[in-house]
DNA sequence: GTCTATAATTAGATAGAC
DNA sequence: GTCTATCTAATTATAGAC
C-alpha cells in the first residue's frame, strides 16, 4: 500500500491534507469499482483494467495506489466486512432470541443492500487458496463465533431449529444470501427484483419463522 | 492419447468404431477437468491451457473436439445436469410430501457428490451474461417448475414452511448446496468434511424438518 | 499523483506437419 | 486425432516524463 508520505510540512499543512482527502477518495473509487468487478468475475476473471475503467482511472494507478491486485482485494473486503459489522452490530439488553432474529434479519439486509460481499466470499470459497486462507482465518472465524455460541444457547433453550452448530453457518447463510449473490439469475428465472424491500421483508420474514420457530413452551405458557 | 492410426472403410468398420471410442473418452475426460476448473475459478478464471494439463491432453484438442471454450462450459453443465436429473428423479405412486421430501435429500446428496455444479451455477448467477439466459432459460426454469408447483400443493395442504414459491427456490437451493460449493471454506473454519456422510445426512435431515415440518393436523389426528 | 509507453507473461484460437 | 509452433489480444506490473 502507498501510503501518502507527505512532502509537504513536518507533518501535514492544509496542502498536505487536501491532497490526502484526494488520494482518499480515488482510493474508494477505486475500492467500489473493485468491488463490482471482484463480485462479478471472482479474483481471477477481474481485470484491473475493467477495473480502472469503472473508476474512472487509469490501470496504472492501481498499483500506485494499492500494492497489487491481492491488496485491492483485501482493501476491498475490510470495507464490505465493516458495513456486515454495522448491520449486524448486537444491541444491549436483547434476549438471545431477540439478539439471533436481529442477526438474521441484518444478514439479509446487508446481502441486499451489499450483494456484492457474499459474491466475493461464494467465488472465494470454492477452492483453497492462499487468500481463503487470509479471509478465514482473519475475517470469518472471529465473526462467526459469538453467533455458533448463541445458537447452541438457543438449541438448549429450545428455542432454535434442529440444526446442529456445524451446519447452521453455511444453512443460514445459503438461505440468506443465495438469492442477493445470484439476484440475476433470479431476475431471469423468476422475474422478481431480490433487492425489492417488500421481498426483503418477507424473505427476512420467512427465514425467522424457519431458524426460531415458536417455542413450545411459549405457547404452553400462553 | 495415442489412436490407432486406422483411417478405416466407408462408414464404420471395427476401426471406426474404435475410433470413435477413443474420442468419447478424450472429450469425456476434457470434459470432467474444465468441470473442475470452471468450478474452481468460474468461467472467465479458468483457463484452456489449465483444463487441457488436468486432463493430461494438449491445449489446442479443445479447440479440436469442442468449437470454443464456451461449448466446452455447455458439455459440462449437460453432463452435470443429467446426474442432477438422475439424483432427483421422482418415483411414481409417492405423496407430494414424499416427493418433496426426496427432492430435497437428492439437491443435498446431488451438492456433496458433485459440488462442481453448485459452484458453477453460483459464479454464472453472479453476473448476467448470455451463458447465464442459456442456462436459466434452456435448463434451470424447466427443472423448476414442476418444484414450484409442488411447493404451491404442500403449502394449500398447510404441509410446508411459510415460504412464498418465490423465495422458496433460492432458500433452500441456498440452504442445501453453499455448504459443498463452499467445502473449502467450510475445512478453513468449521475442520469438518463436508462430503462425510453422516454430515451429509444430518444436513438433508435438517433441511427436511425446516421446510416440511410436522403437520398440525397429523398431530392432531395422531 | 497522473498518464503514456512498455515490459513480461498468459489468454483463446489456428496452421500445418505427422 | 495429436502436437508443435505461432498469431492476436489481453493480462499485471513497472519506468519515467510531466
């Protein structure tokens, strides 16, 4: 990565910083023109020139700016994986159900809103690879933890659908995300728009009725 | 592969047909590696020259025995479908719930024995393209509908998940297949076999408890 | 920081000897 | 049918003028 050493003064006047909100911002062109290509054509299908093109760059300043495609791509997954962060971020004082339905519910928005990340993560996840690895070991693993740890809590309480914690990663994430990653195929298929918040809120819906069904014991008690 | 040079009689002695054995098996094995390598790295990724060294042949027989590398994605996604149509044929005489009961087990069995379809289907729905019209218009819409309309049955019948017949094809295509497309991911993270076929099981179990759960009335009846 | 030119490699496809 | 050589175009990355 380069990082915007700046020429000017001991440590930054206001050219310096000028420049430094320009360099920024073709930094982030650059990043959501990635991101679109990366989501379309996997890693190896995406041209940084296609790449370029979208941003408005030239090729060139890819690797001005980023040190290689490899670092684009990681640049590219810090961003998407801060926005999951902020649609999935857990609100204090919720019951474990309250707290699982709010996660289903901003997994599916954020598939729709940004179908883009499980693209990446779908191209990504279909053969070992050196990247794979990064995106696991440094990404995916912390983030999915708490949420295996939740659903045990919910399995116990009775509270969740038969699903062990080995299989409800991938269940819930194929059910959630599928129809966003492959919204043109739906498109054509089924002539719907996926991004459409009435389906949305309907698939959001269905997928909480699935993964929490009624407690038993709720409607004893009622 | 070396041919017997034979160039044989008027139309199809023994030679011949030996001949044409041999191209069977070389276009069949053409076919099995770029089924790997489109998988792998979707169809822009993967390159001829790669398909051409995994299946222990030459770059340019490719050319010779398919037109283009996009034919060549064509004979790979007919000879996967087939094993599909083969691994959820419906018996005659089942009841709409066995039906779709058998119809999910396949879809799971069908993603572990042959992630390579999954995978494909999931790179080629990330982007329209006019690979995608083919095989949405020509192969996916046709195998759905009669799914669909099974679906539309159970859920009249109150014997199916509140799943609109929109939604229902990407949920549990999602549900049953991300787990295999993403076996790779799914060692990084979770250090379980996917293809192991006690997971295999549990996962079609689970599938069948979500989206056909217990009838009311059964219980009722019971 | 940008942009032209280009190096070095690889892509799909073809020609022609065998 | 196979296989070497090759064509044209596209790839990532770099050099250097501005």
């Amino acid at each position: 990565m380069q990082v915007s050493t700046a020429t000017a003064g001991p440590s930054g006047g206001p050219r310096a910083r000028s420049r430094d909100r320009a360099t920024a911002e073709i930094r982030d062109r650059l990043v959501e023109a990635a991101l679109v290509e990366f989501a379309n054509h996997g890693f190896d299908g995406a041209s940084t020139r296609a790449i370029a093109r979208r941003a408005g760059a030239h090729q060139p300043q890819i690797n001005y700016h980023f040190a290689s495609k490899e670092e684009l791509w990681k640049a590219v997954l810090l961003k998407l994986l801060g926005e999951l962060d902020a649609a999935t971020a857990i609100a204090p004082g919720l019951s474990p159900r309250e707290t699982m339905e709010r996660a289903i519910r901003g997994v599916v928005a954020m598939g729709a809103a940004r179908p883009e990340l499980n693209r990446i993560m779908i191209h990504e996840g279909t053969h070992p690879s050196d990247r794979l690895v990064w995106l696991v070991e440094t990404q995916v693993a912390p983030r999915t933890r708490p949420m295996l740890a939740l659903w045990e809590k919910l399995r116990a309480a009775g509270e969740a659908a038969p699903i062990s914690p080995e299989l409800l990663y991938h269940v819930l994430i194929g059910a959630a995300s599928l129809l966003h990653a492959n919204a043109p195929e739906a498109r054509l298929l089924l002539g719907i728009e996926p991004s459409d918040p009435a389906i949305v809120e309907a698939h959001a819906d269905a997928l909480v009725a699935m993964f929490l069904p009624p407690n038993p014991k709720d409607r004893a008690a009622r």
